[in-house]
C-alpha cells in the first residue's frame, strides 16, 4: 500500500479498493464536490494507475459553479438550498451527464467553523452516488462541529463507502 503525506493508511487504502472494485466492473468514476474541494478526486489520483478509473472530478464550490459545470438547476438551490438531498443528487446526474464516467459521487455540506444554522447545522453533509442509467442514492450525515479538516475527511469516507456500494 503507498504512503502518502496527505492521506491517512485507511483513507488510502479505501480508495484502493473502490478503484480495485470499480476495475474489475470496467466502471469509471466521475467526482462533484463542494465542500471537500477536490481531496475526492485528489485521494483517488495518489493512488498509481488510477487514470484507467478516475474520469474527472468537478469541484464546485459556489453555487454558479454548480450550475455552469454540472447543471445543477438554479430554482433548486433557491428553493433548497446547496445544502441539501436535492443539490446533492442533481451534482450527482450533472456529472454522470457531463463526463463519460458510469459512476458518479457527489457531495455538499457544512464544513464550518462558520455557515452552520438550527436548520443546517455545521457538520451537515450529503454524500450521492449514481450509477449511469440510475436514479441517484443520498445519503444524510450530521458529524456534528468535529472541525473543519475532520468533517472533510469523514465526508472522504462516506463518499468512498456510498460509491462502492453501487459496484
């Protein structure tokens, strides 16, 4: 297993074996991330010969950038919000649709320290996977206020056990 100065060993070694799984099913994957800026797609490419899996991975942070890159419709984050199953699943279709990938992850949450309130809370995240021809499968986290870097790094996890589970 590579070492890696980023990555904890078993971060690492998730994205291992969802690349593994995914070869072995000829599948490809596709990332649309928000609030982990881009360290999906990042863990996934520190590991070598990752380039037969990975597609490309979206990182769209604002809400524009959700639009303009992965179609994601703007009446939908007015009337829900970028935090939300709806947004999170719409990243999910935007860059099943936008990439030549037959899996996709997406994820959109509250990593904090600030942007949290009683209704969305810091620590609220929501993790989607989709599978091409598929509908999509969200997934609700609340890791509570753990820390900006953690909350990153369990949304990490939790994006990498959805994706899996669709294989």
């Amino acid at each position: 297993m590579p070492g890696s100065v980023i990555f904890a060993p078993q971060l690492i070694q998730q994205a291992v074996d969802l690349l593994a799984a995914a070869r072995g099913k000829g599948v490809t994957i596709a990332t649309a991330e928000s609030c982990t800026g881009g360290l999906i797609a990042g863990l996934l490419t520190e590991i070598a010969g990752s380039s037969d899996v990975v597609d490309r991975g979206f990182v769209t942070y604002s809400n524009q950038a959700k639009e303009e890159m992965l179609g994601v419709p703007h009446d939908l984050l007015e009337s829900h919000g970028a935090v939300s199953e709806p947004v999170a699943a719409a990243m999910a279709a935007g860059a099943l649709t936008r990439s030549r990938a037959q899996l996709a992850v997406a994820v959109t949450g509250i990593a904090g320290p600030s942007g949290g309130s009683d209704e969305k809370p810091v620590g609220l995240v929501y993790v989607a996977a989709m599978r091409a021809g598929g509908e999509a499968v969200v997934e609700r986290h609340l890791f509570g206020n753990i820390g900006r870097t953690q909350v990153r790094f369990v949304t990490i996890e939790a994006a990498l056990e959805l994706a899996e589970s669709l294989l």
